[in-house]
C-alpha cells in the first residue's frame, strides 16, 4: 500500500491516509487501496474496531483530490462516482465492524464524505469540516447529500451544502454531525476508549445492528430486517454465552 499506513493494537487496527503533503486528498490510488484494506479487514480475527485517520496535523481529508479530475467529462465524473460509492464508501457504511473516523484536522468535500460513510465520529478542535463542493462548480459525489441529510437533516444539510460553509467542532457537534471533539492529542486514545467499549459487546449482534440501522436509512423495511437479524441472533454462540453470563451473575466472554 503506497497510500497508507495500517496498525494493529488490541483488536483495533487504525487505517492512516498517508498523503499529507496533498492533505491526504482522496486520488484514485488511494481509493483502490482503501478498498482492499477494508476488504482484508473484514474477516481478519485481530481486528474487532477499525479507527480511520489521516497523517500529519493539519487535515484527515481534505476532499477528493481536484488535480486528478478536473479534465473529466460526464461519463468519467459519473465513473468516478460510481465506482467510489460501490468500491469504498458503501462498503465502509455497511462494513460489519465499526469504524470511527478519528478527524484529525480538515474534512471536506470527499473526506468528510469519508467521515460520514463511518459509524462514528470523533474531531480534533483544530478541525473544520464541510462539503465545498458546490463551490468548485460540482456536487458531492461520494454520498454527502443524502448520509449528511440522514445525519443532520434537511434544513441543516441544505444550509452546510448549499453554502460550502467550514463548519468547526461545536456546530459540528450541536448538529449531530460528530458525536464528540477533543484536544488533537486525544483524538486517537478517545476513539480508542470507544473502541474498548465496543469491544467487550458480542461482535455477531453489533455486526447485525449495523445492519439494522443502516436499513432504516435505505428505504429498505428496516423493521422487517430488524426482525430477521434478531431472529437470527438466537442459538448463535454469543447469544448463549450473553444470556448465560447474566444469568451466572458474571461478565460475557466474547471471541
Ligand atoms: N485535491 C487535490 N489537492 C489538494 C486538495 C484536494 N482536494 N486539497 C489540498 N490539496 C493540495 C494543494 O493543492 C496543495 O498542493 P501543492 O502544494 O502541490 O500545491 C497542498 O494540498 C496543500 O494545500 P494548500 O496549499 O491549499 O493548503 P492551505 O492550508 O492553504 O489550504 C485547504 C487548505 C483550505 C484545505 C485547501 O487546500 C482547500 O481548499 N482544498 C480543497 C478543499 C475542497 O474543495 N475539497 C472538495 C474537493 S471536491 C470533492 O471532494 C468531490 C466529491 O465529492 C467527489
């Protein structure tokens, strides 16, 4: 991977965008191999939690790298789209681990789209998110209009959208776009304490809950899956060993 560094530690595994002399803007290559570390990820046992951040201090992502398309025609830009909701940041919101995106610095256009394809979101202060997009004469194409809109609703994704605005930590907190902002120094040992957090739950029933809240925003009958995964949560080995250590009186045990 040229693009990125990736750790593992404790059953977190922390993918770094590694291009900070371009803010770690999103190239094509990059893309490609975000793709494939989240792929391998999937089924790797020593990761539980996946924390997304980008290198340096100044910027997580600051958008869809400009250099790379600003000769596209119609057809290339609808590609470019295609292939990065297909390829990545589907892939990201329906990945069956959590993922948290550690913000370290600017998230715009593309890399907040970035953020937002992640099932949480943890900002340094020195942050400033946004989707510029319409500014530069273009829309956000990785998703921004409609996962912003779910996370923050219509009249605040009308307002962030439509002005291109740079939104710092607090608004970005009020509205619901982050859940919580820290020093920069804290950023990743915060989204770590969440990480533990998560980790000592049962991985089979966060994996279906994933599911299930994502279903609700799909205009798929997310009751209707909630009922099927809940369903199929029973027998499984952690719904025993769940059920039987509260009935022991003891801590579940979860592998
Ligand atoms: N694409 C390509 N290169 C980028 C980039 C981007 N999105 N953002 C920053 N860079 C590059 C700059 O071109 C510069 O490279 P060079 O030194 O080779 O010229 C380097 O990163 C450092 O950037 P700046 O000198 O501009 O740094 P700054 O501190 O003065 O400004 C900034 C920081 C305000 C974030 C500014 O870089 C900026 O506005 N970047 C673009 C933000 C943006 O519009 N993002 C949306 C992209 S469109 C998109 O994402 C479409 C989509 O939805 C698919």
């Amino acid at each position: 991977m040229n693009n990125l560094l990736i750790s593992n530690r404790e059953l977190i595994t922390t993918i770094t965008i590694n291009r900070p002399k371009q803010l770690n803007a999103l190239n094509i290559s990059t893309i490609k191999e975000l793709g494939k570390a989240f792929n391998n990820l999937q089924n790797d046992k020593n990761t539980r939690v996946i924390v997304l951040t980008g290198a340096g201090e100044k910027s997580f992502v600051a958008g869809a790298d400009i250099k790379e398309f600003s000769n596209y025609d119609n057809k290339q830009g609808t590609d470019l789209s295609r292939s990065g909701h297909l390829n990545l940041f589907n892939l990201i919101e329906d990945f069956p681990k959590p993922v948290i995106a550690a913000i370290n610095g600017y998230a715009l256009g593309g890399g907040l789209e970035l953020a937002l394809s992640a099932h949480i979101r943890v900002a340094s202060k020195n942050s400033k998110l946004g989707l510029p997009e319409v500014s530069l004469g273009v829309i956000p194409g990785y998703g921004g209009t409609q996962r912003l809109t779910n996370l923050v609703g219509k009249g605040r994704a009308m307002e962030y959208i439509l002005t291109a605005k740079m939104i710092g930590v607090e608004d970005a907190k009020h509205s619901g776009l982050i859940n919580e902002y820290c020093e920069l120094e804290d950023l990743l040992p915060t989204c770590e304490n969440i990480a533990r957090k998560i980790i000592k739950n049962s991985p089979r029933a966060i994996s279906k809950a994933i599911k299930c809240i994502n279903a609700s925003l799909k205009n798929e009958s997310g009751f209707e899956t909630e009922i099927e995964e809940f369903g199929k949560c029973f027998q499984t080995d952690d719904f025993v060993e769940g059920t039987t250590a509260f009935l022991e009186k003891r801590k579940p045990k979860y592998n």
